[in-house]
C-alpha cells in the first residue's frame, strides 16, 4: 500500500507514505500527524504522495545531513570569491558541533531557539548570533534551491532584533594615534580605510594589479566586492605615497607576493589582535578593555569626511560602494562635534541679529519725533 491513514484518537490521525527500501532492505516510511477531519488527513495523504512521486531523492533527503549543507555554503563562497576565513570558523566553531549529524529534515524551531539560547547564555552578542543563524538559513536555502532539492523545506529561522548600530568616528587625532600605535604591516592597512571607506575585505583582497599608481587610482573588479560590481576609487596625495612605500618595500623583501597588504608574504587571515593591541597602546579603550573604535568605523568616517569636503553625496556613494541611500544615510550618522559646530553658529546668528535689531533700535530712538508723529498719521511705518 502506497499511503494509509490511521486514527489516533478524536480528530486525530496518522498519515503514512511507503517510500522504499533502505540499502539494508529495511522498509522506509513518512510519518505525519494531522489534526482535524479525515478530509484533511485525506489532502495531506495526497500531497505526500505526489511529494513521493519527484523520485527517489526523497529518500536521500530524510538521511541528509547538515553537515552536507555547511559544506555547500563553503563551497559557494569560495566560487564566487568571498572571504572564507570567518565563515569556516563560525562553521566548525559554532554550526557543525551542533548541527552537523543532525538530520536536515529534522531541524525545526524548537533545535534552532535552543541553539540560539545556549549562544547567548555563552556570553554573545546578538548581533554574533544572527549572523549565525542567518548563515545556517543560506545553508538550508542553498538545498532547497538545488535540482532536484536536497531539501523539501527551509526552517523558520527568526532573528532577534538588534540595537546595536554603531556610532563610531574617527577623528584625525584618533587616527593618527592608531597610525602610531600599529605594528607596520597594518598602518597601510589603516591608511587605506581611512582614505576610501572599502570594506575590510575589499581591502586585505587587493592586489597589485588593481593598483594603478600612475593615473593614481584603484580598479575594483566586478566580483570582488560585496555588490558584486566593480568601480574605480581615486587616491588621495597621502595614501599615493603609502601605496608607492609598500610596492616598493614588497618588491624588495617579498617579490613573488601578489597582496597589496600582507603579512610577511602572505595573505591576512585576521588582524584583530594586532587591531586591539594597537587601540590599548593608543589610549582607545573602553573601561572593559575593549577597542572604543573598530576597522569598520573607518567607513562611517571616510563617508562624513568625503561630505564635510564638499563632495557630492552620489560621488560618495561611489567611492565607498554604497548602492542604497538607505544605508548610506545609515552611515551618514551626524557627529557629536558637528552638532556643537551647528549650535556655535546658531549662537553666532542669534547674537548678529540681536546686534542688528539694536543697531536699528538706536537709529529710531535719533530720530525726529515730528517725522516720526507724520509718517505714522499717513499710514506709513518707517
């Protein structure tokens, strides 16, 4: 018998599907229980049998793993060349330990809310653990969108509601402090963010031959970025310079290397210690230790720099890869120093027009009190 339905109790039903045999010749089935009339049950026996009927993939699914699915995720980041340092360490850190054996078709909310609690519980950020989730729900998107599926569903994955959108700035005096502070394979590293706002992996991606130094700009091909499109970023007098210093300094200890930036010839893995050493040594802590300004926060200021130098909000968004003004109004975040600069000129106005009204209040008291006395019996107000 292909299907059947079984009763369970009031209202209550069992719908089963034969699926086949396993490779130990056991039989396999698909259990599914149902709530409410037997013409219910009735539609979802139809639905699972048609379900049974795309081919014997369903088998593979009820065995699939999760781990299958990570390994996906991997393998679609690498092809299309994005960063696989952070992604593999979430992977094999967090996702694998306690997803991997698991069977995909037996994820459900109950499985990823305990994930997410324990996360949590552990000490991390929420914003740490969405990325987490967010990654596991690529995963399970990926099957689905596989022919034939390695999935039927995707689980409901909802992410926490975050507050945590930063504010940060550099300011000149911060910058240069880190410009001190840091080890010399990372204040060229320093420079570049603070110039162009890219993106952290845009810049330990570059190589040399997006660097042309002689029409002094930057060529960053499609594929490369986070939008996937490719744009031009000119260079700044100061950052030329940084650039000609580590060519040359590249070409002499490291010549086979093909990394603009780069540690002793080899590409960054990840440069947060070198980052929050640096910050303690320039005084930028916070009272728990930690860095007050992150690599990050030098997009947001590349950003209001460009606009306080009077370039066009559309060129801005140009240079720092920006394509929604959603999130570049997002990072446009009005400084503490602007709104005292505004409320100095707003004291500064105030006091010109009291002067002003003073200046005009003495010329009328000068006046001719016959003048004065005429003009107002003819109807005109001087």
């Amino acid at each position: 018998m292909a299907g059947q339905i079984i009763r369970r109790g009031d209202r209550k039903w069992c719908v089963r599907v034969f699926l086949g045999n396993n490779e130990h010749g056991k039989r396999v089935y698909q259990n599914r229980s149902v709530s409410g009339a037997k013409k219910d049950a009735e539609k979802v026996l139809a639905e699972m049998l048609r379900t049974r009927s795309l081919g014997p993939s369903i088998l593979r699914n009820e065995r699939l793993l999760v781990d299958e699915l990570l390994n996906d995720l991997i393998r679609e980041y690498t092809i299309n060349g994005r960063a696989v340092g952070i992604l593999k360490m979430k992977i094999e850190k967090y996702l694998r330990p306690s997803f991997g054996k698991l069977q995909a078709s037996k994820i459900n909310t109950a499985s990823i809310e305990g994930y997410a609690d324990s996360r949590l519980m552990s000490g991390a950020a929420v914003a740490t653990v969405n990325r987490e989730l967010g990654l596991l729900r690529r995963a399970f998107s990926l099957g689905y969108q596989c022919e034939p599926r390695k999935v039927e569903r995707i689980p409901r994955i909802k992410l926490f509601k975050e507050n945590n959108v930063r504010k940060g700035f550099f300011e000149h005096e911060h910058y240069k402090a880190m410009l001190q502070a840091l080890p010399d394979h990372l204040k060229a590293v320093l420079v570049m963010g603070y110039w162009t706002g890219l993106r952290r992996g845009e810049i330990t991606s570059l190589k040399w031959e997006q660097v042309d130094l002689r029409n002094g700009v930057l060529r960053l091909e499609a594929g490369t970025t986070k939008s996937g499109e490719g744009r031009i970023v000119p260079l700044a007098p100061d950052l030329w310079e940084c650039l000609k210093m580590q060519r040359e300094r590249s070409r002499l200890e490291y010549p086979e290397c093909v990394q603009v930036f780069h540690y002793r010839g080899k590409p960054f893995k990840d440069f947060r210690d070198g980052w929050d050493t640096a910050a303690a040594k320039a005084g930028l802590i916070d009272e728990k230790g930690k860095p007050k300004l992150l690599f990050h926060d030098l997009r947001r200021s590349a950003v209001r720099n460009l606009l306080r130098g009077g370039v066009p909000e559309k060129v801005a968004m140009a240079i720092s890869g920006h394509k929604t003004r959603a999130v570049f109004d997002r990072y446009n975040i009005v400084a503490e120093s602007d709104l005292r600069t505004a409320i100095t000129r707003l004291s500064g106005y105030i006091s010109q027009q009291e002067g002003e009204a003073e200046k005009g209040s003495i010329g009328t008291q000068n006046q001719n009190p016959h003048t004065i006395r005429t003009s107002e019996a003819s109807g005109v107000i001087n």
